[in-house]
C-alpha cells in the first residue's frame, strides 16, 4: 500500500540548498530576458507616443531609450503604466505595449526579489 519514506532534516535541508542554488541561474536569466524586452517595448512605446500623442509624450517628460535628463522622468513612466493611465489614450497599440511593459515591471520586481533572497540565503 502506501509507504511512507522519511527524510531526515539534513537530507530536507540539503535539497533546499540545492534547488536555491540552480534557481539563481533561473532568476538572473529571467531578469535579463526582463531588461532586453524592455529596452525593445519602451522604445517601441516611445516612439508610439511621439508620433500619436505628443502632449503626452512631454507630460511624460519626453522620455527616450537612453534617459539624460533626470530619473524623474523614469519615475514618471513608471506611474504612468502602474496607475494604467494609458487605458485613457483608447489607442489600442500604446495600452497593448503598455500592458507588456507593466507585466516585464512585475516580472522585474519578483525575479529581482527571488535573486537577493536567494544571494543572501548562499552567502548565510
């Protein structure tokens, strides 16, 4: 019928510190894939909102691929996606890219989160 196997503690403990270990790779893989989307999408954003809605575009802050004014206008690009003001725009291809951009922003923040707890678990 059913057996039951019993693990000791440090055979537990052992696996866990295994699977933290090949999860890290995972993780920065994921943060990579992450940050190279994103490049693409908000430049491909970027250019919708220019062409399609200027006075957005500068409310924004003029927002461009490599940022040299201040993290101000980063900041400013990031409420605008998690307060999902683009909804208000009605053009179907910037809420499309938008959406993209807020889920890459979530998917950041969690693999990021996995990666240190991850770090400072290998380094204790």
């Amino acid at each position: 019928m059913a057996e039951r196997i019993l693990l000791s503690d440090a055979t537990v403990r052992a696996a866990a510190i295994g699977l933290n270990q090949q999860m890290l790779p995972v993780f920065l893989g994921l943060l990579l894939a992450a940050a190279v989307a994103w490049i693409f999408l908000s430049k491909r954003l970027y250019a919708e909102l220019r062409k399609n809605h200027p006075v957005l575009y500068e409310t924004l802050g003029c927002p461009a691929f490599f940022m040299k004014k201040s993290l101000r206008a980063n900041f400013r690009v990031i409420r605008f996606l998690l307060r999902q003001e683009y909804e208000a725009t009605s053009d179907a291809s910037v809420i499309r890219l938008s959406r993209g951009l807020r889920s890459l922003f979530y998917m950041y923040i969690i693999c990021l989160a996995g990666s240190l707890v991850l770090l400072f678990d290998k380094l204790s």
